[in-house]
C-alpha cells in the first residue's frame, strides 16, 4: 500500500540552526551511527534528524550537570530538545502519516529516545503505543504499536501477542490516590486495531528490547530499554480474556510478520 498523506500541516519556519558538533553514539544497529553514503535522500534526513536531537539533548544535559541524575531532568531534556528541534527544522516528512513503511527507516533500527520515532514519523504518540489514522473508508485503522516484553508476548520473530491499552485509571484524593483497574474498551487504538483485521493494511511494530548501551555521554538517558523497528506485521485476530475477581476485560491482538522481510538482528 503506497504511502498516505493525511492532514499535511503548513510548512513551519525555516529559521536555520546554529551550527553543532555532529558526534555521535556508534553503537552496533543505532540508526545514528547508519552510514548514509550513497543512501537515498528520506534516509539522510532521518539519520540527520536523529544525530541533531542527541546533539541537542547533550547540549540542554551539559547545562544541567548538577542534576544528571534525576529522571524527571532528564525527561525535561528530552522535551525541552523536541521543541527546539521543531522551532529549527521541518519535520522529516512534513507532517505525512503513513500506512506501511516509512521512507528512510530500515528494519533493526534503534532508538533509544521514545521521541525519535516521532520527529521521524515512524510512530506518533510521545506516549501512548497504538498510532493510527482514518483509513480508505474513513474508519480508524493502526499504522503502528510498540510493544514491550513487561505486557505483551514477544517470545516469536514471526508473531506479536499485543495486549490492548487502557483499562486503568487513577483515583485521586489523600490515601485512596491509586490506579484503579477497569475493563478495556474497544475505542481508540484498541479500535483501530480491530479494523485492522479487515482491512489487513500493514501495521509497524516497534519492540521494546532490553540493551546493553555503553556509559556514552553524548546519550542522555537511564534506560536499559532500546526501541526496535520490526517490520510491517498485519493484524490477524482479536480475542477478549477476562482476569482475575473481578473478571476485567482484556483485548488480545494477534499480529504476523510478513514474510519477505529481513529478520531483525535482535533475533540473529
């Protein structure tokens, strides 16, 4: 399926960035180590991009010494850096979303911000792990998941058990501030991948791998988590399960990998 261009925004300010220092981590599958000779114009500008916002997050992070180690520090670097990469740069693809790949990212991609994938468009949500957009018959279809082995069964190359979102809420208020846990809806991402089944459009699958990422300043970051790209998976069922007691409703989606595609390294 060709790429589909969905609510494109105005062209932003071209306002050009200072220049900066342009190293960056080489670690083995990081796209921002990804040679780019002779590569096509979307996978230089994606590696471009990549290698711009850790360079911006090690800039903001040197300001910020004193405090490397706090999280929420570190989770205002990553902000404060996306920010400043969309006041300097024009999104790599303008603001396309798309069904199927997206140009310049390869499978065995790895990220290690969650907001890499979207300055790239792989996958939108700064947070949440269903993307998806109207489809040819203006119901909503998933164009990606990430999925993470603490929820979701990754134990197959070939297929992704994902567990649908939601079905937690908090309860504020003194002692009784807790997250309260309810029934899952079918709204949403949960949704968009239900209509996924029928509509068999490819969806991108982003795995959350456990990684050992070297103490490298010019990456900013506490997590042992490096996001993967998988490929294109489509979605082939859902099942409903209910848990425990109180017999809380659960959506299961089955996804399959299609066949032709180079396995990612994270399984070689």
């Amino acid at each position: 399926m060709e790429p589909t261009n969905h609510g494109k925004r105005s062209a932003m300010g071209t306002k050009s960035p200072e220049k900066r220092s342009d190293h960056s981590p080489a670690v083995h599958g990081d796209i921002a180590s990804s040679s780019t000779g002779g590569a096509s114009s979307a996978r230089k500008k994606v590696t471009d991009a990549i290698r711009l916002y850790r360079v911006l997050c090690k800039s903001l992070n040197e300001e910020n010494m004193e405090v490397t180690n706090s999280s929420e520090i570190i989770k205002m670097v990553h902000i404060k850096a996306y920010k400043i990469f969309k006041e300097e740069k024009e999104s790599v693809h303008g603001g396309m979303q798309f069904i199927g790949s997206v140009p310049g990212v390869e499978i065995g991609d790895r990220f290690y911000y969650r907001i890499e994938m979207v300055l790239v468009d792989l996958h939108r949500p700064p947070m949440a792990g269903i993307d998806y957009m109207k489809g040819p018959n203006r119901d909503v279809i998933a164009v990606s998941v990430v999925a993470s082995s603490d929820v979701d069964d990754m134990s197959s190359p070939h297929e992704l058990i994902y567990v649908g979102q939601g079905g937690i809420s908090r309860s504020p208020g003194g002692e009784s501030d807790r997250h309260c846990e309810e029934d899952q809806k079918l709204v949403g991402g949960n949704l968009a991948l239900r209509n996924s089944i029928a509509v068999k459009n490819p969806v991108r699958v982003i795995r959350t791998v456990r990684a050992s990422i070297r103490d490298d300043r010019d990456l900013v970051t506490h997590s042992k988590e490096v996001f993967v790209y998988d490929g294109l998976y489509v979605v082939e069922g859902c099942h409903e399960v209910r848990h425990g007691v109180n017999g809380r409703l659960k959506y299961y989606f089955t996804l399959k990998r299609l066949p032709g595609q180079p396995l990612n390294d994270h399984y070689c």
